[in-house]
C-alpha cells in the first residue's frame, strides 16, 4: 500500500470510531426517549382509566339523584294538588303513615302559607314558625316558574337537622299565590350512597348547584358540605360564605358548564384542602345541579410513579452497558485495523487481477458458467444471474447434472434443457453446431441458446455460453402469426370467388342466378381488395413513419362536417348528429389520413349499432399541464358495445370483436387509426360495455388562433352549426399572447415547413 492509501486507511478508521461513539451516543438518546415516552404513556394510560371509572361513576350518581329529585317533585306535586283542594285540612301525617311520603329519603313535607308561616307538616309542630325570610319561600312569591327550587342545605326549624329544601309554589286557579310546597332531604342521603363508590383516601364526591354551593359533599371517608353552605362552618360571617361561593364559579367545572359542556374532565388543585385532584362532572338535565367526582392525583399516580422509577433504573443500566460496549468496540476495531493493514498488500495483486476479469465478464451481454477439473461449477457471470433470475441461489460447487437438473427446472416447458453432458457429447463428436435454444420460466418471456466451449486449462474443464435471442425469437414468431392470419383471411374470399367461378364454369343457371353469383364474386373481390389496400396502408405507414404525411392546418369542423357528408351510410340510418362550437379549432395534420381515421371510427359505429341508434359526433377542447390545450374528437353510439377483453384487444392487427360473421370486416380498421394518430401526437381512447355501446375518442394537439390583425382571427366556418350546440359545445379558448414558446415556435415551424407536424 502506498502512503496516500494508508493514510485514508487511518482516516477512515478515525471515522469508524466517530460513527460508533455516535451510534452509542444515538442508542443512548433513543433508550432515554423511549423511556420518557413509556412514562408518559403510563401516566396517559392511569388517568384515561381513572377518567373512564370517574364517567361511570357520576353516571351512576347523576341517575341516582335524578331518581331522588323526581320522586321528591311527585310529592310536592300531590302535597300541591291536595292542598288545593282541601286547603289546612290536609293531613300529611296521615299520609306518611299510609306509605304516600317515605320518611326514609325524605326529612319532613309541608306546607308555608302566603305569610310565609309554616303551617302543615308530616311532623309536629311546635310553635309558630316564620320562614317568610328563608330561600326556597321567597323564590316563589313573585311569581310561578313552574320549576322545582332546590335549595343550599340550612338548619331546619321544624326538623332542627341539616336539610336541601325542595319546593314548589302553589298557585291557585285564579294565578294567585296560596303558599309553598316544601320538602326537606337529608344530605346524607346523598353522602351515604357516595360513600358505598371507593375514591380513595381523598377522593371527593359531591353535588352541586350552579350557584357554587355544594348540596353535598363527601371526601374520602368523612361526610362536608361546602364552607359556602354555613355547614362545616356555621358561625362563619356571611360575607365569608359568599367568598367561597363566588370562588367555586369560577373552577372550570362551572365555566364549562356555562358554555354549554354537559359532562367533562379537569385538573384543580382544592381551595379547601389544597388537595390536587382529576374530577369528572355530569350537569343533571332539568335541575341546575351537576355531579362531581375527583381523585386524589397522588393516590391515582402512585403506581405510574413506581413504574417511572423501575424504567429511569433500566435506563441507567442500559446506558452504562453501551458505553462498555462501545469502549470494547474501540479496543476491537483497533485490533482489526492493524490485522487489514498486515493483509492488504497481499491482497493487493490478487485484488487487481480479478476486478479486471470481473470487468470483462461483467461488460459482457453474454452469460458464462464455467466448471473446474471435477466438471463442478466454479464462476457464474452476472449476465448469467440476470438472464435466469436465480436471485440468491448460489450454484458454485454443484456437479454438471446437478446444474442441469437447475437449469431445466427454470425453463418454461418442455423441451427443456438437453444438459450439460449432451452438449459435450456433440461436441467430442465434432457436431461444429452443438448448441440448444431454451426458453426460462418467469413473468418476463427470455429465449437463450446455449452453447459449450471445453478447455485443457488446469483449473477449467468446459464453459457454458448463453445468449439472449428472445428478440430474433419473437420477430420471428411474430412474421409467421401475421402471415398465417393474413393467409386466413384473404383466403376466405378466395375460396368463395374459386367456388363460384367453378360453379357458373362447369354449369347453367338462369341470368337471375348467374348475377346472383357474380355478385358474391364481386363482393369477395371487393373485400380482398380492402384487405390488401389495408394491408398496404399499414405497412406504408409503419416503413415510412409519417414521413409521406403531409401536414397543413386543418379546421376540424370543416374536416368533420366533410365526412360526415359523404359517409355511405346504411339504409334507413340518419347522419351523424355534429356537436361542435361555433369557434374554428385547428390541428397541424394530414387531411387525408386524418379523414381516414374518422372514417373508420364512423363506419364503425354504424356497423356495430345494427339497432339504429344515433351516432353523435362531439368535438369540444381539453386543457392539460397549464398552457397545453388539445382537442378532443368523440364519436358515440349506442351499439353492442365490448367486453374488458374484448377492448384490450380491439387494436391488435385483424382482431375482431364480433366472431360471429354477422359483421363483415377485415379486422385492420382500429390499427390504422392507432397508427396514424401516433404519428399525429394523438391518444386514442376507448370506453365501451356490452348492450351500452362505444365511444372513441380522438386526441389531437390544438393550435392557437392566429392574432387579432390577422385575416383569419376569427375564420368563417363552413357549415352550418345550431346555435344551442355551439353554446353547449364551445369553452374558452386562448388568446395568441397567452401561448407558450413552444406552441408559437410550432407554428412557425408549420407555416415554413407544412410536411412537419
């Protein structure tokens, strides 16, 4: 090795040691961000299945009070009805002794007349009792709402117990106000059933009006109302209990609430306890109240914690063991380094020796195999692998039958490979020709003629050659198909104009019969001649490549409407219906192998349409890629249309749709059409079913109006077009100073030189 090489020996060993401390550096990174990442979704994946229990559970607390506040409203509701129509004389003790009002849920029913005195009652009462200052009186006095009122939890009077206070106004037939309907529950109720759902140590279940002021509240174990309702702290100033109400409005479960959110999730740390918690909240349709559920996040992140400290833990170890394996990588790669260095100026002379034969036969287009003195394979070439597709199949060391059993494995069909000790058996025989044509299995057609070569060398007994002929195959092939269906049917004709000729020579027929028969023998003529004439067309154009074409600028309604007029068309049949705009369009073509193709595609929808229906001619513009404008010619009918194999066919060389012989034709119409809107820098497109008919379009390059100072700005066309199908038809077109430099240099080119397209 010289200098230069050593030393980008030592570079790009430097580099190596970079790229492995960077590699370490990415696996440590990696590791640290995978670690991070399951930690976030262990702490995601503990608060969606707490925030899945928190929904079921204030489900379940939502559907609980709603059942209580409805039951509680059919009280009042017939504590209302009654007192309406007895008045005092309502006896609700008598009432709660016959089952009507549960005492089990709720504390005490009774009246308040129009002064607010407390009246009637399911209990004794002692005393005069005045609550024409409490809430759930006064509400009711302006006026019927017609709603349940469920008040903040006071110190009943007449109960002296801690109770929410239900009322109803109680409003006479008149619209008078005769009293209050009222109904106390005990929060406890509420708070007994919350302590039956497990939160935890700290977690919160309460119920809550909109006003701020827990009806009732249960944290963990221990049963509280909200500060605001006077209940844990009843000597409170009032001033201080509107605070903490006024405060609660503002947590995100009254503002959610207020923008219209029924049920939720969020994070608040408590002004009560300073405990953070994840709530879930339900507002109760119908009442202004909501249920709450809360978590404590400490309780519910406790085992996310463990697993975030076990990961970091692994994380650590991990990181620990990269670095010990990238520091044993270095001490290794060092270590090579010094062995590549003692090695490679051995290798050297072999090295250069065998990329220059590599070379040659890598260069070569054919395949070589050759094989050592025990005739095993010892080389396969390239051209060989990529001629047989063997992928990653290793044939060295196989014997020459094994190879041969190989080889004829991969051919196609029978006969397959003659093998390798055919070969040399023509050989030794001085057979000068001793080769075999072998076509390879695959989804590509590949034809290889295979030959041998054998040698005295010491290392190599024989060689193996292949070539690739699938082209000469297939030129071939396809010279003797298209002479076979060209013989088929000029041979048809022919037996029908010998047949008949024999006929009217060897027998007499009366004139009637004797025209009869010439005029099949006529019409075989006629029909050879077509095939001939088409047949010549086809070969013209293919041999001459557009080169006989001559292009000038055509109008495509003058052109069409040309055809249209003198197509022959079948009896009893109408001309095609022309549907084209009132502005000239123009293409650089051949007029006559133009009207050619339309002739074909026309004649086609006529013969293929045997039930009369309208052929319509369309002819409208197509703007692709921007600037580019092309026109398209569509011819429809409603005929028997084609099949998907059908179509995929119907441009091949005497190809017929119809094999029926109902429909007479040479089969060479479409390829004709395909040939020469090729040379037009046309598309042809097909879309046809079976019963719904056919329509074919022709796509050809559009050129521009020439400009406004020009005589032919706006060109006189020719025909007459309806003013309804040019308004249909027509679309914008481009002006001359909207063309591209490349459709202007068109032009110009056509005007100079009109056998160009």
């Amino acid at each position: 090795m010289t200098d230069p090489e050593i030393a980008q020996g030592d570079a790009r060993h430097r580099r190596t040691l970079i790229l492995l401390w960077l590699a370490a550096a990415c696996l440590i990174v990696l590791t640290w961000w995978q670690v991070f990442s399951l930690v976030s979704a262990s702490r995601t994946r503990e608060l969606e299945g707490a925030e899945r229990d928190l929904a079921n559970l204030t489900r379940v607390s939502q559907e609980h009070a709603n059942r209580t506040l409805r039951s509680a409203d059919q009280v009042l509701r017939f504590v209302q009805s009654r007192y309406l129509e007895v008045g005092p004389r309502l006896d609700l003790s008598n009432l709660t002794a016959k089952g009507v009002i549960d005492t089990e849920i709720f504390n005490q029913v009774g009246v308040i007349d129009v002064n607010g005195i407390y009246i009637l009652s399911n209990l004794p009462i002692k005393g005069r009792l005045d609550l024409s200052d409490r809430e759930h009186f006064k509400v009711h006095v302006p006026t019927d709402t017609g709603e349940l009122f469920v008040s903040k939890p006071v110190l009943g009077r007449a109960s002296g117990k801690w109770s929410i206070q239900l009322s109803r106004r109680i409003t006479r037939a008149n619209g008078d106000f005769a009293g209050v309907a009222v109904l106390s529950i005990d929060p406890g109720y509420f708070t007994r059933f919350y302590g039956e759902l497990n939160l935890g140590r700290k977690g919160v279940h309460a119920l809550y009006g909109l006003d701020g002021v827990a009806r009732a509240r249960k944290v963990g174990v221990e049963e509280a109302l909200d500060p605001a309702s006077s209940a844990s702290a009843p000597k409170e100033p009032i001033e201080r209990k509107q605070e903490f109400a006024n405060l609660a409005l503002t947590t995100p479960l009254f503002e959610r609430i207020a923008a219209g959110q029924m049920a939720g999730t969020y994070t608040l740390r408590s002004s009560v306890d300073g405990v953070e918690r994840h709530y879930y909240f339900r507002k109760i349709p119908q009442y202004e109240l909501a249920v709450v559920a809360g978590l404590d996040t400490q309780e519910l992140l406790a085992n996310h914690r463990s697993a975030r400290n076990a990961l970091w833990l692994q994380a650590g170890i991990v990181t620990l063991l990269i670095v010990a394996l990238a520091l044993a990588l270095t001490r290794h790669l060092r270590q090579i380094r010094k062995e590549i260095a003692a090695r490679q100026s051995a290798k050297d002379l072999l090295q250069d020796r065998t990329e220059q034969l590599n070379a040659i036969f890598a260069l070569s287009p054919d395949g070589f195999v050759s094989f050592d003195q025990r005739r095993c394979v010892k080389y396969v070439s390239p051209a060989f692998a990529q001629m047989t597709a063997m992928g990653e199949v290793r044939l060295e060391g196989l014997d020459e039958h094994d190879f041969s059993v190989w080889l004829s494995q991969r051919c196609r069909s029978a006969p397959s490979f003659c093998g390798v000790a055919s070969l040399r058996a023509q050989v030794m025989a001085g057979k000068s020709d001793a080769q075999d044509l072998i076509e390879m299995d695959g989804a590509v057609k590949r034809t290889l003629q295979v030959g041998l070569r054998c040698s005295q060398a010491s290392t190599v007994s024989q060689i193996l050659y292949f070539r690739d002929v699938t082209h000469e195959t297939e030129v071939d092939q396809m010279k003797s198909e298209f002479l076979s269906t060209a013989a088929h049917e000029l041979r048809t004709p022919m037996a029908s104009i010998l047949g008949f000729s024999e006929i009217l020579l060897n027998q007499e027929f009366k004139a009637t019969e004797q025209k009869e028969f010439l005029s099949i023998i006529l019409e075989q003529s006629k029909l050879m001649a077509n095939i001939l004439n088409e047949l010549l067309d086809l070969a013209r154009i293919e041999a001459r490549r557009g080169k006989d074409f001559r292009y000038t600028r055509v109008c495509l309604q003058e052109l069409m409407a040309d055809v249209a007029k003198a197509l022959p068309l079948p009896a009893s049949r109408s001309a095609p219906e022309l549907r084209m705009p009132m502005l000239a369009l123009h293409v650089m073509a051949d007029a006559q192998k133009l009207r050619q193709a339309l002739v074909n595609v026309l004649s086609n929808a006529y013969k293929y349409s045997p039930k009369a229906g309208p052929v319509v001619v369309q002819i409208e513009v197509l703007t692709l890629a921007g600037l580019e404008h092309r026109v398209c010619i569509q011819v429809s009918d409603q005929g028997i249309g084609m099949s998907a194999v059908q179509l995929a066919r119907v441009c091949e060389r005497f190809y017929r749709a119809d094999s029926s012989g109902k429909f007479p034709g040479t089969g060479l119409g479409m390829s004709i059409v395909k040939e020469i809107l090729d040379l037009h820098r046309g598309q042809l497109d097909i879309v046809s079913a079976p019963g719904r008919g056919t329509r074919v379009s022709l796509t050809l390059p559009m050129l521009f109006p020439a400009p406004a100072s020009s005589p032919q700005a706006r060109p006189e066309l020719k025909y007459p077009v309806a003013r309804e199908q040019a308004t249909r038809a027509s679309v914008p077109l481009p002006t001359q100073a909207q063309g591209s430099a490349e459709i202007e240099a068109i032009l110009h080119s056509s005007d100079q030189n009109p056998g160009f397209p």
